[in-house]
C-alpha cells in the first residue's frame, strides 16, 4: 500500500493499493463518521460488486448510507444528472458535514466531484476509481466537468476530494480496451516530462496490462507527477496545461462521435497528430515520433482514422478551454519526453493541423 498527500488548502491522501474496497472503513471513517454518505456509481461498476463491498464497509460506520447508480457511458456526465443527484441530496436533506462518493471511472468522478462543488456552495466528496485511466489521471487534482452540446468539460469548477481510494483490484474486471484507454494517460505522462519512464515504456519486453506485477508502482509514478505538477499550478494557468498533450484533438474527436470513440483512443491520435506537427516544425527528430507510433500501437490505440473533415474538428477545437480570443496553447514535444506549451495565432493553428490531419494514416499494432 503506497500513500501520497496533496498539500493543497485542505490536504487529502491518495491511497494506492490491493482490496481496499473491502477495508475502506480503515481509510474513510473520519470522513463518515456520523454523517449521511450518498454514493454515486454506475451499472457496470455495480454489477461486479464493488458497490455492495463498500457499503458494507461503511454501513455501521455512518449515520446513513444511500446509493444512486447510473448508466454507463460519457453521456451520463451531464446538468441533468447534477439536478437528479442535487434533488436526491436535498431531498435527503444532506448538509455540508455530509459526503459524497465517486465509485467508477472518470465519468463518475467528474460528475461527483462538479456536484459536490454546487451543493450547497460545496460539500465534501471522496474518490474511489476503479479504471486505470481514473487512477492516474481523473482522479487526481481536483479539476471537475460535465459536458454541455457545445464541448467536452465546459461546465465545471476546481474542487478537491478529501481522499482518493485507488484500490487496483478493480483493474481486473475491466475490458482490456478500457485498460488500454489509460495506458493512453500513461504514455501522455510520460511523454510530457518524464523520459525515464518513457523508455521503460518503448523498452518492455511485453505491454503493461491490468496482471503487471509493476502496475502497482506505475501508478504512484502517474499520481506523484500529476500532484507535483498541480502544487505548481492549482488552477491550470501555465505548467498544469501539459497535462492536456493531445487532450485539444481528443475532446473533439470524443465530441463528433458522440462519444463513441474513447477518450484514451482520442488522446492517442492527438498526441500523434500534434508530435508529427512538432517533426514537421523542426522541433523534434523523427525519431522520438517514429517510438511514440510504436508505443501507441502497441496497445492498440491508433487503429481507426475517423471520417471526420479538418474543418469539423478545428470548429469544436475553437470551443477548447486553452484557447484565447485570438490564441491557442499547444503542447507538442521539443524532446524524447519532454513537451512545452506554444501558443500561437488562430490562423497558423488551423492551418497547422489541416496538413497535419489530412496525412494522418491509421497505424496497426507493430
């Protein structure tokens, strides 16, 4: 069992280990001691049992304990699924010493967290991902969204758990697509300032999957970049933005699906179109984009080029949160596992990844 504290305002511990689902008691009473807990999860979530194992843990332990279980699915991290857990907390008349739960992946951490920051001017809420993705990235940082028809996470607020329960037994019942989506965050944190881990990565002799031994002690690596990076920049004005290598692409990608293609396979293909733009910009050799390919397709992340035009995903790009009036911020690769932010004009932006786009080949696992 691995422990990390975010020193921000209110201090919280990320807690990183086997079954602690089973014993969150051990992890959580402080927080539920004596208070209404309501936990928000989700069908797929529930069905493997999760849900029951963390109600019994806390049951004897809190005043009351309620549960809301939605469908899966990015869909769900929507303004009416916050009215139908606000309504539910009023109606339950939870106050501010109350708590809420997050038991999913980042579509339910999302929605959770950006619920627990309205409700009454804020509430306490705690974290327990069950996906890979969510465990190194979503989790973490204390940013919360819901997506509006207009864009991907423009509805949100910065607002901390008071603990995060990563408990990686849950790893083992994910489809191994979904494990795949997070290895995309995985390579991303790599990529932005981490070369050691990243050469770990080209040089596996097998791709990480949910049964690594070191699985582990790779998500420690992820949470103490990820909170290293928010002590510097809480509220995402300048260093915090590498965070989103590949992010400006996927979002809009995950949008003109609606959401069928995954936010991991969305993020791949942004890091790819955006590191060729760098090779392109004589920023970085061929090279270090020949391994991020490789890397990519090993786990399967770059098998489709959708059907969508430039134009089409430069109009939702226009909607992203990085962009100024006239501006964009872009994080692309200056080296093997470092990237920078640039920002530069609209036009040059657009006429950037038009190029780019058009020669984007869809690229098999090597």
């Amino acid at each position: 069992m691995e422990r990390i504290t975010v020193q921000v305002n209110k201090p919280y511990d990320i807690v990183i280990g086997k079954n602690l689902i089973d014993n969150a008691v051990k992890y959580l009473s402080q927080f539920i001691q004596k208070r209404k807990v309501l936990i928000i999860t989700e069908d797929n979530v529930n069905k493997h049992g999760y849900l029951d194992k963390l109600k019994y843990s806390l049951e004897n332990h809190c005043e009351n304990i309620e549960f809301l279980s939605l469908p899966p699915g990015e869909a769900q991290k929507n303004l009416k699924n916050v009215e139908l857990i606000i309504r539910h907390l009023a109606d339950a008349h939870f106050t501010r010493d109350d708590v809420l739960i997050a038991l999913g992946g980042g579509v339910i951490g999302d929605l959770v967290g950006f619920t627990a920051s309205i409700y009454l001017r804020g509430i306490a809420y705690i974290q327990v991902p069950t996906t890979f993705l969510a465990a190194i990235d979503s989790s973490v940082g204390g940013k919360t969204a819901v997506d509006i028809t207009q864009g991907k996470n423009l509805v949100g607020a910065f607002h901390h758990p008071v603990c995060v329960l990563c408990d990686t037994s849950t790893f083992q019942s994910l489809p191994t697509e979904i494990f795949e989506d997070g290895c995309s965050e995985l390579i991303k944190y790599a990529m932005i300032m981490n070369p050691k881990l990243l050469k770990e990565l080209v040089e596996r002799e097998q791709p990480l999957n949910k049964e690594s031994s070191d699985l582990p002690e790779i998500i420690y690596e992820c949470v103490k970049m990820k909170r290293d990076i928010v002590l510097k920049d809480e509220f995402d004005q300048g260093l915090r933005q590498l965070l989103n290598f590949g992010h400006t692409l996927g979002h809009a990608l995950e949008q003109r699906s609606q959401y069928r293609i995954s936010h991991g396979r969305g993020v791949a293909m942004g890091m790819a179109v955006f590191t060729k733009m760098a090779v392109t910009q004589q920023l970085i050799h061929k090279d270090i984009y020949t391994s991020l390919i490789q890397l990519l397709s090993e786990y399967h992340l770059l098998s489709e080029k959708p059907p969508y035009t430039s134009d089409q995903l430069i109009n939702i790009m226009l909607n992203d949160k990085k962009r100024r009036t006239h501006q964009m911020t872009t994080v692309l690769p200056n080296e093997f596992g470092q990237c920078r932010l640039h920002v530069i004009d609209l036009n040059t932006f657009q006429q950037n990844f038009e190029k780019e786009w058009e020669q984007y080949e869809v690229h098999q696992r090597y």
